[in-house]
C-alpha cells in the first residue's frame, strides 16, 4: 500500500488534525512517524521535520520540498532508472534504511521527492 508523507512542525499537532478531519484512528504512531488510512485507499504518513533533515541531510534547507511520494513496487530499480533518465535528481541511492524496507529516493523536475522502496517489506 502506498504511503504519501507530508513533512511536519508538531507531529502530535498534525496527527490530531488529521485523525480529526479525516475522522480516522492512527495504524502507526510513533515518534518520528503517524500513519493514518486514507479515504479510498493508501495511508498518510507525518513525518516531523527533524526526522528528513536526519534521513536526508539539507533537503529542506531554504525552499525545499515539503512532501514525498513513496512508492512500494515490485523493482524499485526499473523506476529508479526511469526516473534518473527523465530528468530527476538522485538524492539517495536504493539502499537498506532502519525502518526495514530498501529504499532510493529521487527529486522529480518539480523538486517533490518520489521513493521507490522494495515491495513486501515492512
């Protein structure tokens, strides 16, 4: 299931307006990461900022994106390959990440970061 995070200030602030407006519980709340189920499919992950700044140094420094796709697939390197040859940006090669799961991630052409994690896990 995909997961689309958008990079918060509060995570206990964002996570309370979310469950609230979307009239879900949390599936995942621990420091650093609330996942809430989306309308229709999908999840919704807050991330607190420090948490991006640690997993991708200087990503939002001055006008940086504020959210990330993040894709489960079956070869994240078939669309990491895809993604570099029309036009994004490597930010972090496919790699093995604490939370359990491979992961690459990549800055489309609009400076929105897309990751391509290794389906199956996690």
């Amino acid at each position: 299931m995909d997961l689309f995070i958008l990079y918060v200030a509060d995570q206990g602030r964002a996570r309370d307006f979310y469950a609230s407006v979307l009239d879900v519980a949390p599936s995942l709340d621990v420091p650093g990461m609330t996942e809430l189920p989306l309308p229709g499919g999908g999840r919704l992950g807050l991330m607190p900022e420090a948490g991006i700044h640690r997993l991708l140094p200087g990503l939002l420094e001055g006008r940086g994106p504020r959210a990330e796709l993040y894709l489960r697939v079956g070869r994240p390197e078939a669309l990491l390959e895809r993604a570099l040859a029309e036009g994004a940006g490597l930010l972090s090669p496919l790699g093995p990440r604490d939370w359990g799961e491979e992961v690459a991630y990549v800055l489309d052409p609009d400076g929105h970061v897309l990751a391509f994690a290794r389906a199956g896990r996690a």
